[in-house]
C-alpha cells in the first residue's frame, strides 16, 4: 500500500457487493482496498493486524451487527474512521451509526462520486452526512417528531424487530439468550415508548420505517 493512499476494509457479506465497491474505489487515485471481510470477526482480525484508514460496513452482517462492530472498533482502534454503506434508508439507522462513532451513513445506491467523497471526508476526520441525515438532525434541533424507533435502546430494538416479524416471546428469549419474563418486560417497555398496543402494530410500523429485511 501506498503511504499517501487511503486504505480501506470492505465488510459486507456479499462477495458481489464488495466487489461492486471495490470497482468504484478503484476510479480514485488516492484510494486502495486493502482488505475485504464477509464477517464482524473477520474484520475485527484484519484491522488489528493491519494499517487501515476507513471501514465500509454493512449493517447486517452474519455474526453481529455492523454498529456493534463499529462500537468495537472505536474502542480497540479509535483512529480508524468507519462509514455505514447499506440497504437500510437513513431514517432508520443513521442517528443511532453516527450516535455510536461513524463517520458517514450512506445508502448502498449512492454514486461512486458520493462514496469516495465520504471515505475522503472520514479519512480526514469529518462527518460525510448525506442531506436525508442532515434533515433527521435538524428535526431532532427543532423538536420535530422522529421515529419512535430512535428512541430504543439496542436490546429494544433488537426485540421489537423480532416481534415485528412475528417470533415468539419464547423463541426470542431462546436467540437473545434471555428469560421470557425479561422479554415480557421488554415488549411492554417498547410498546409504551411508541404508543402502541400490539405486535401488529409493530409489525406495521416495521414495514413502514424500512426496519426488517
């Protein structure tokens, strides 16, 4: 790798999506992948042992999410600058990205122009925020209403996304490695911080705000 070139590492569990980023990167002189990850273990293992400038993650990954893997890395390399790249539009995970240390939120149909000027703007130790993001802050500044969503914690929506696609209190109990009273309280915590009164009514909002897939 250069030395005057921004490295970067690709985490995304799709081979063809890394490769269609790789393409893009590869139009800018200044800009090199050096490494790719399918997983958060992956890609933890790689920045330890490797020089990298800017993370490209995905949030959905096959072992943890991509925040969390973002919240780890801020922790065990604070200098390395993460960027959320993914399918989920800004309103339903980029507060809680930059809330937790990245320095971008991007939708996976941005432009080549559009990713290569975040990865610039983080590897110079900015904020690439999009004008979708930009509006959600401004709301929040204002007193506008944002999505209720935004107001759980991670266990919560972690939780309330599972009951949005119809799991049952058991089996969540059972995947989050919890008691099903705990659940319990769970689900009445999250339908009381959005107003709602059944898991039909999360299902709906679920589908509305982008939150499953």
């Amino acid at each position: 790798m250069s030395a005057d070139k921004i490295s970067i590492l690709l985490v995304d569990d799709h081979g063809v999506v890394r490769n269609g980023i790789r393409l893009m990167l590869g139009t800018a002189q200044d800009i090199e992948v050096v490494g790719e990850a399918a997983t958060a273990h992956d890609a933890l293992q790689f920045a330890n042992g490797h020089d990298v400038d800017v993370v490209l993650v995905d949030i959905n990954l096959p072992d943890k999410s991509g925040l969390d893997l973002i919240k780890r890395l801020r922790t065990l390399k604070p200098k390395i600058a993460a960027v959320v790249l993914t399918a989920y539009p800004e309103e339903t995970y980029a507060l809680r990205a930059f809330k937790y240390g990245a320095a971008g939120y991007l939708n996976k149909n941005s432009s080549a122009d559009v990713i290569i000027a975040a990865v610039r703007k983080a590897a110079a130790g900015g904020k690439y925020v999009t004008p979708e993001t930009m509006e959600r802050f401004a709301g929040m500044i204002c007193g506008d209403k944002v999505g209720s969503h935004e107001a759980l914690s991670d266990r919560e929506l972690e939780v309330m996304k599972r009951l949005a696609e119809g799991e049952s209190l058991v089996s969540i109990a059972e995947q989050l490695h919890l008691s099903p009273s705990t659940v319990t309280t769970y689900r009445a915590r999250i339908l009381g911080k959005m107003g709602m009164k059944s898991n039909a009514e999360l299902t709906r909002y679920a589908i509305e705000h982008g939150l499953l897939g």
